[in-house]
C-alpha cells in the first residue's frame, strides 16, 4: 500500500501531496516516515536553482545511505541529504543556528527543472531520491519561486503524513 506525505509552505499555505518511493529508497523513506512530522525554517537554494528545503537535526538511529542517489533532479522530486557537521561551514551552521550539531538533515523539494547539485567546494553532492509529488506540483512550484522572490523570511517547510 503506497505511503503519502504532505508537505506545506505554512506562512504562504500551499500545499502538496508526495508518494512515498518504498521499492526504490526503502531505509530512507522508512527514517523519514518514523520522523514525522518534521518542521523547520524554509530555505531556497543558491546554487541547485530551484529548490527549497529546511534542515533538521539527526533522526534516524541509523543513517540509511546512499540509495536511489540522483545529482540532477527532476520536477517533483523529494530529496533526502545527510551532511556531516564538516561539511557545512561555520557561517553557515551559525547562520541557520545548527552550530552545535554534528551534522543535519536536509530535507528537499525540487519544483523546476535544469538542477545540478553540485557545490564549488566540495563536488557533487547526491541526494537519495525518496518521494515524488503527486498532487499539487504547480501551485506549490509558484509559491517555491515566490520563496526565491519575496524571501524565506518567517516561513517554514512541514513535512506530515497524509492520510487522504
């Protein structure tokens, strides 16, 4: 039996609905569906174009790993990161308050096209590909570049489990 989540631009409330990929990315989906709900502070990509995504602290017991990786997602896709405290830097980790945490979770949404995760200092960064929109792409895709445009300012990206 397939597996949804919805997810919400809270201050902007707009909505959407992803399928869970259960026979693609197995131990990622199941962290994630055990973790919910998960809310955070939204953020939009500088260099990967058109993503918005929220950190968070470390949930599963045991990392999943890498499964179901991509480093070009497509419109839909739901992206699941795991960076070591080394891989974020100082200002950074300060900025978004995570400076005492060993490493986060980043939780994502693409809702464009033409993305490329690739970092200038590190390389290429894949993500575990764990969900795909259903439901709801395109008003949910506005209100993401209404994110690049206006500001993330007091907004936040809620992960929950649907249940319709």
């Amino acid at each position: 039996m397939p597996r949804y989540m919805s997810i919400t631009l809270e201050k902007r409330g707009v909505s959407c609905v992803a399928e869970l990929l259960d026979k693609d990315a197995p131990r990622t989906c199941e962290a994630v569906w055990q973790a919910l709900p998960q809310v955070g502070p939204v953020h939009h990509a500088k260099y990967a174009r058109n993503e918005v995504y929220t950190m968070v602290p470390r949930f599963a017991g045991t990392e999943p790993g890498q499964e179901n990786p991509t480093v070009t997602p497509i419109p839909g896709d739901v992206v699941y990161f795991s960076f070591d405290g080394g891989m974020l830097d100082r200002e950074f980790k300060e900025e978004k308050q995570l400076d005492e945490l060993p490493g986060v979770i980043d939780l994502a949404i693409f809702y464009g096209r033409n993305n490329l995760l690739l970092n200038g200092d590190v390389g290429w960064v894949p993500g575990n590909v764990y969900g795909s929109i259903v439901e709801n792409l395109g008003p949910f895709a506005e209100a993401c570049n209404d994110v690049w445009r206006s500001g993330s300012v007091g907004e936040t990206l809620r992960y929950e489990r649907h249940s319709g």
